[in-house]
C-alpha cells in the first residue's frame, strides 16, 4: 500500500523538531551537528535570529500579493543583487529547478529576438544537477534522472566534465549557451578551475554564445566569495541561484545582464509566488549579513581550517579517504567504497553529512559554524571513520 507521502525519497529514521544554529534537535532529545545545512540552504544556520525577525516582521503585515503588483521587498531585494553581481536585472524563483527553467527560455529567446531561431542548443557536463523538472533532467542527460521519463526536452549537448577539445568542437551554429556549475555538487564536488572557467568565458565570447553559471548550490557565500565565479574573475550573462539565498525560506533566483534579458518581455515568463513579500524579506536580511566583506574573510578563514583538520583526518585512516576536495565551506571527503557507509556512521555519532556523486561525502555546514563546532565535527568524523574502517 503506497503511503500517503510519495515514496520518491529514501529517508533516514530521523525526525528533527527543532533546530539552533549548527544544531538539530531530533524527536528523541538527540542533538546532531548539522554539516548537510539542508543541502547548502541554511547557511545561516537553523532559527538565525536576524532571519526569524525578518520573516515574523513581514508575516504580521502582509504574505503574499501576486506580481500583478509591485512588491516593494522585492524590489529591495533585487537591488541588493545588482549592486553586489554582474547582474543587471533579476527574476524572483521559489527554486534552483524553476531558476533552471528560465535560464534556458531566456537563453533561447535571447537568440529568437536576435533573429537566430535556429540557436537552441545548450551544452553541458557529465555529473551536472540542474534540477529535476523537464529542462533539469534533459540537461544533465544521466541516465539516473532521465530513464523513464521520456521524451526528454531536445536542445542539449552533453560533453564529459574537463574535456576541452570536445567542448571547442561540439559549438556550432545552433549553439546558444554553455551551462555549467563553478563547483559541481551532486556531481561530487568538483570545482572547475578558475583557469578553465576563464577559458569558457573566452571561447563563450569568441562564438557569441551566452556563458550560464547554475550557482544554486555553490553560491551566496558558500566559497568564501558571494558567488564561486569571483574567483576566476569572470562574469556570466546568466545565473540560477536559490538555497543559500533564501537561509531557508523557499526562494531563487536568474541575474543576468540587460542584453542576455532582452528577449524576456511582458507576458514571457511569470510566477505565483516567486518573489513573493515573506521570501524576499528573507532574503534581503540573508544579502546584508552575506555581503559584510568581514563576514565572507570568516567564511574563508573557517574554511582554511575545516580542510587542515580534513586533511590530518584523511591521514589518519587511509583505508576510508582517497582525498579532499572543494572550495570554501562546500568540501568533499572521496571515499575508498560507498559514501553511505560513512553518512550513516556519522548518524551513530550525531553527524549529518550528505553523499554525492564519485564515492563522495559532502560536507556544506553553515557559514556560522564556529571554530568549536568544525572541532567537534571533525572528532565525530574521526569515529565514524573508525567505524566503516572495522567494517
């Protein structure tokens, strides 16, 4: 008998009531430390007061309007994203998988209005996650997310992850877009190098094609900058962003540039409740704490340490870790067998962590996390190592 919740997720036995900064309080009284964050979406961590203030504040005056109106937090919102990004317009999502949706209509339509209907296709890379509606899973193209349910959205190329002679051959006069994510995260955390995301940039520029960066999970402060391309010093014509923006209020985002929207008019695209009066309040609190130049130089101190201690922990038992990998505080532990082994060790130690892709524990704690908790956290993974490493 089918339950009355869809049965799509393999869920752990848990059931958390109440969360406090790094920490989730299960059913039972049990206090977990938190390095999963949502997937990346409480960066701020669980019950941030600044954020509760900000939700309660716009709660008590008004939910929700529909865009058939101006919504002033809106607005304030979208300003604070152009002010900090290359972006000169942005489209108010409830998620990554909507923000993917846009980015390949604005894309395509881009082209439309240019006169080059034929310019539909949108290249992109093995072990990508764009999300799992139709444009999402056509993108990625893996057999994991697509088998069943086709036919899929044509229009998409897909060309294996790093290789550069593919990439150059496979753009032609159809190409409209390369979409990539700087930090690869269901794919296993996988940073394309900076040199590498300068080049696409190039290569972008040189075929007049648009450069899309599906920064949903790498983005709002998850790197150590505001968004994970500052790195390489390049800008997009087009991003997807969410989970972090949001601090755990249900909100996305697409920043592009003028000419990159140009296409996207009146009437083009639309949403119910994307950008709605309680989200963007939210997010508008969770932009002016990201922002703070001294709260990103914390992100990145923190992350220097997280790594040091992952390191010295992947000495420590050779027979679990292959290595670490990542950017900022969105790290990877590479396992040597599967990464449940040791996602549900961590359980027995009060530890959530996230698997991915590539035999791959993901490690995406709030930016809050304190110096002492990145200790602790690391203690719990040294004995749930120990544990896989008996087993």
């Amino acid at each position: 008998m089918i339950p009355s919740v869809l049965p799509t997720y393999s869920r752990a036995p848990l059931n958390f009531v109440k969360g406090e900064g790094t920490w989730l309080i299960e059913a039972d009284g049990r206090r977990f430390l938190d390095l999963g964050a949502g997937i990346a979406v409480n960066a701020l961590g669980h019950a941030n007061p600044e954020l509760v203030k900000a939700l309660t504040d716009q709660a008590q005056r008004l939910w929700h309007t529909s865009n058939l109106y101006q919504i002033p937090q809106q607005q304030a919102l979208a300003d604070k994203l152009v002010a900090h990004s290359f972006a000169d317009t942005v489209f108010f999502t409830n998620s990554g998988t909507e923000s993917c949706e846009l980015a390949v209509k604005m894309a395509r339509k881009h082209f439309y209005d240019k006169g080059e209907p034929d310019r539909v296709e949108i290249i992109t890379f093995s072990g990508s996650f764009h999300g799992r509606s139709a444009a999402g899973i056509a993108a990625a193209g893996s057999e994991k997310m697509t088998k069943g349910f086709g036919p899929l959205l044509p229009g998409f190329v897909h060309l294996e992850f790093g290789d550069h002679d593919a990439l150059r051959a496979a753009i032609t006069d159809t190409t409209c877009a390369v979409l990539v994510e700087p930090v690869q995260g269901e794919g296993g955390i996988r940073p394309v190098p900076d040199v590498c995301l300068k080049g696409l940039r190039d290569l972008c520029d040189e075929h007049g094609i648009l450069m899309i960066l599906d920064e949903v999970q790498c983005g709002v402060g998850r790197t150590g900058k505001l968004f994970a391309h500052e790195w390489a010093g390049v800008t997009p014509d087009i991003m997807m962003v969410a989970k972090g923006i949001g601090g755990g209020f249900p909100l996305g985002g697409v920043l592009a540039t003028e000419e990159a929207a140009s296409g996207m008019t009146a009437g083009t695209h639309g949403s119910t409740y994307g950008g709605n009066p309680l989200g963007c309040a939210v997010g508008c609190a969770v932009m002016d704490i990201v922002t703070d130049p001294a709260f990103l130089a914390e992100v990145n101190r923190k992350a220097g340490l997280l790594r040091q201690k992952l390191e010295g922990l992947v000495a420590s038992h050779p027979e679990v870790f292959d290595s670490v990998r990542g950017s900022g505080l969105m790290l990877g532990l590479k396992c040597k067998g599967e990464p449940a082994a040791l996602v549900k060790a961590g359980y027995a130690e009060e530890l959530l962590t996230v698997p991915a892709a590539g035999n791959v524990v993901r490690l995406l704690p709030p930016l809050t996390i304190t110096d002492a908790e990145l200790s602790e956290a690391v203690s719990r993974l040294d004995r749930a190592a120990a544990t896989v490493a008996a087993h």
